[in-house]
C-alpha cells in the first residue's frame, strides 16, 4: 500500500498519531490481502462483497485520519490524495460486485437457445452469397439496375 511518512524529530521518537497512522495502515494491508486472496480462489459473490466491503471501511477510515491528521502529524498531502483515490475505486469495485455486475463475483450470462441445443449456429444461404444488392429495386432475379 502506501509506505509510511518518515518520522521527524529529536532522537528519531514517531509522533504519537504516527502511532495510529501505523495501525490504519497494518489493517487496511490485512484487508487487501483477504480481498486479494478471495478475488484469486474465485470466492462467491457474497462472501467476496463482505470482504470488499470491509476493506472499503478500513481504506475509508486511514483516509479520513489522514485528511485530519496531516497537517499536525507531518504526512504529506499526497498521501491523502491517493488514499482517497484508492478509497473511491475500492468503493466502486464492492459496489459492483455487490450489486451483481462485478467480474469477479457476477452471474453468469444466460445460456443461448444454441447452447442449450448443443449446436452451433448455420450461416444462412444470404451471407454466403458475394456482393448480393439489397433495397427497393430487389426483385426475384436481382435488381434490374445492376444488369
């Protein structure tokens, strides 16, 4: 995720709220790993949604403490920013899997009369045909402006 701020001041000692930014930050790498996992063993949709959901939460709550916290605790602005991106798109991600129309975790699509069938579908005499004019003038032999 995003690395943590170097930490100032005499004899090296964090600041207090880095303390908190280390912990938001432990959590929300445990809720990524979690969410990376279930998306690679293809875990179903429900579960898949609890897990994007709660790594929503916890990339929502460092992006908040950060946007509080920056000014006071040394974190670049940066950081801020690109946590909120991050939370916006993992927002996104849970919403869509959640809702069914996420990739990973999404219905599959129908099957086709075909399918169902067993067979596949026959090209009709139409589309064998080369440069065949359709319109108004078509008659059954042609059209008579193509003669």
């Amino acid at each position: 995720m995003t690395p943590v701020p170097q930490a100032g001041g005499p004899g090296g000692n964090a600041p207090p709220c880095m303390e908190e930014f280390t912990k938001l930050q432990a959590e929300t790498d445990k809720r990524a790993k979690a969410a990376k996992a279930a998306t690679e063993r293809k875990a179903p949709r429900e579960e898949l949604c609890k897990i994007l959901q709660a790594f929503e939460g916890a990339i929502g709550k460092w992006a908040k403490y950060v946007k509080e916290q920056s000014a006071s605790c040394g974190i670049p602005p940066k950081i801020g920013e690109q946590l909120a991106a991050g939370h916006m798109n993992i927002a996104n991600n849970a919403k869509a899997v959640c809702s069914g129309q996420g990739v990973a975790g999404g219905a599959p699509k129908p099957p086709t009369l075909s399918d169902a069938l067993g067979t596949t579908s026959m090209p009709t005499p139409e589309a064998n045909r080369p440069n065949v004019a359709t319109g108004t003038f078509d008659t059954l032999t042609g059209t008579p402006l193509g003669r």
